[in-house]
C-alpha cells in the first residue's frame, strides 16, 4: 500500500502542471461553472473596463445577472468594448470617464442612477504609471497625477456611491490595487506606494461603512496577461524570471482576477470586509 501510494504521488507530480492546465481550460470554456444569475437585479460600476482586468470583471459580473456600468477615458474604447459586450447578450452601457476628473465621476454615478435608479456595486479599477525611474527623481506633479488617478478617485468615487448604497440597505465596493503595493517594483515607486495606499483605504472604509452593510474589500492582482505587462510576455528570460520562483509559475489570465472579484461582490462573501485578496499564484503579499 505504501509502495502504491508513493508512486501514485509520483506520478500526480510529474503531471501536476498538465493536471492543472487541463483543469484550467475546461473552467474557462466551460459554462456550467458559473452559477447564473448572482447578482440579477443588481446594478455595478466598474472603471477602466474597456480591456484586461477591468473589461474581465464587467463581463464576469454581467453574466451573473448584473446591469453593469463601464466607463474609460477615451469614447473609442467605451464603443469597443460595449459593441463586444453586447454582441455577447449582457446587459452594460457606458460612458467616457477620466476619474481623475471630478466632472467625470459626477456623470458616471449620475447616468447610472438616471439608467437604473440604484447603485449595489463599485469596482475601482483604474489606475496610471506615467512614471519610471528612481523615486527621488519624480515630480511633485507627477506624483500628484498617479495619486490622483490611483487613490484619490478610489476615495471620491465611494464617497459618491455610499448614500446610494445606504438607500438600498448596503452594497459592496472593491478597490484593485496590485502586488506591487506589497512589494515595491523597482523603477515604478510612486506607482507601488499608490497601490499600498489602497490598501490602508480598504480598511479604514470598510470600519466606517460596516453599519450601513456596505463591505469594502481588496482584490491585488500580480502579474497578469494585460496591455500593461505587454514588455514582460514579449521577454522570455524576464518572463521565466518573474513566474520561476511563483508556486503556479505562470502569467494570471484577468479572467481570474475577476472571478476574486465577483466572490468579493457576492453574498458568499457576505461577512468579508477590509480584506484584500491576492490573486498572484502564490507571490510576495505581505507588507
């Protein structure tokens, strides 16, 4: 018996990847995964959701039933990636949104209301890295920029959402922020110390917004199949740098960031507050 149990061990070990990865298609193509209809009648706000995580996370949710509002800052890609939403039968409608612009944020929040007369969801996700090099050479404007965009709108936007959230009994709101803000990344600090940000916003909104049943939590993807992590994929010897020392050594796919996202959002997650789940395949998530 012991024999047999060693060997099958063996055998499971040496296959544990292609277990995995075979595991993984069948989740990804496979519909009946999804239970349907978790957040039907609900209405969501999702920023940056034109493409990767945020388009990912619009989809997720509108396939469980969600009236989901995305927003970017160039009408282009609203047009895109509403027509590719649609053309999937979900429910979403959208709207040119720079976060950074308090106008901006005024209109989204308000065509929301004005399409679906309630707000149950918000996810923060957008986000800007104008800067590489050393710390100590960014700007104060630059600086003021990426916190503008990264914390900052995180912050005004649920002050905006929350009296809405109030009126219906509760809601949730999740902040993205990123791995970074546990570990810094070279060359892109004012970016890491925004993402950490982030963090200490969760907590603190969420002690606050507990007794109106409002929960907010964190979702900190790590290095991800994105326009922005482009350079990386297109390097095999960075790539095979950064995934190597990871337990599930491999890019994540943003499906997976949303699917964290959609369980934060759920009533499966209904006693979840001021947490931040990493979703990193086992990468550095301690401060």
């Amino acid at each position: 018996m012991a024999s047999f149990f060693k060997n099958s061990i063996g055998v499971l070990c040496r296959n544990y990847p292609l277990v995995v990865s075979l595991k993984f298609e069948r989740l990804r193509s496979s519909s009946a995964v999804f239970p349907q209809g978790m957040h039907k009648g609900k209405v969501a706000i999702v920023t940056a959701a034109t493409s990767g995580i945020g388009l990912a996370i619009a989809r997720r949710l509108a396939k469980e039933g969600a009236n989901v509002v995305i927003s970017s800052r160039k009408q282009e890609n609203v047009t895109r990636a509403l027509a590719e939403l649609k053309s999937e039968g979900l429910n979403i409608s959208g709207c040119v949104c720079h976060v950074g612009n308090e106008e901006h944020q005024d209109l989204l929040v308000n065509m929301t209301l004005e399409q679906h007369g309630a707000i149950d969801i918000l996810v923060s996700n957008a986000a800007v890295n104008p800067f590489v090099g050393k710390i100590v050479d960014c700007s104060k404007e630059m600086w003021q920029k990426i916190f503008d965009v990264n914390v900052t709108a995180s912050f005004l936007l649920a002050k905006h959402v929350v009296p809405h959230m109030e009126k219906r009994g509760g809601g949730s709101i999740v902040l993205v922020s990123s791995t970074a803000g546990y570990h810094p990344i070279p060359t892109i600090g004012p970016y890491s110390v925004s993402k950490t940000a982030l963090l200490g916003l969760t907590r603190t909104l969420a002690l606050e917004l507990g007794p109106m049943n409002i929960r907010v939590n964190c979702m900190a993807p790590g290095l991800t199949r994105t326009r922005f992590s482009t350079i990386l994929q297109q390097s095999p010897r960075l790539n095979r740098m950064l995934t190597e020392n990871l337990p599930i050594a491999r890019i994540g796919l943003p499906e997976e960031c949303a699917g964290a996202v959609n369980f934060l959002c759920s009533s499966d997650a209904s006693f979840i507050t001021g947490e931040t789940i990493v979703v990193a395949g086992g990468g550095y998530s301690r401060l």
